[in-house]
C-alpha cells in the first residue's frame, strides 16, 4: 500500500486497527468470563480488509 494516503481511508484504516484488540480483563470479570474472545478478531495475513 502506498504511503501517502487520502484522510478517509486513514481513518477507516485506524479504526480498523482499533478495533483488532483483544476483549479487556475488566469486561471479563464484569461479565464472569463468559465473553473471553472478540469475535471480530482479524489476522492481517489471513484476512482482507474490504475498505
């Protein structure tokens, strides 16, 4: 990808970054360890962004 990017896609882009983290330890125990993983969890080698 080049270096030089438009704003929109920037943002897209670190939005997209923000949300590939893993579920927080405090919602873990706020929710009894039912929710443990992210479901929306993405590998960058294996899946392609649709931006």
């Amino acid at each position: 990808m080049s270096r030089n990017k438009e704003l929109g896609r920037k943002i897209r882009l670190l939005n997209r970054v923000k949300a590939n983290r893993r579920v927080p330890g405090w919602v873990m125990m706020k929710t009894d360890r039912k929710v443990t993983q992210n479901p929306k969890r993405r590998n960058w080698r294996r899946n392609n962004l649709k931006l």
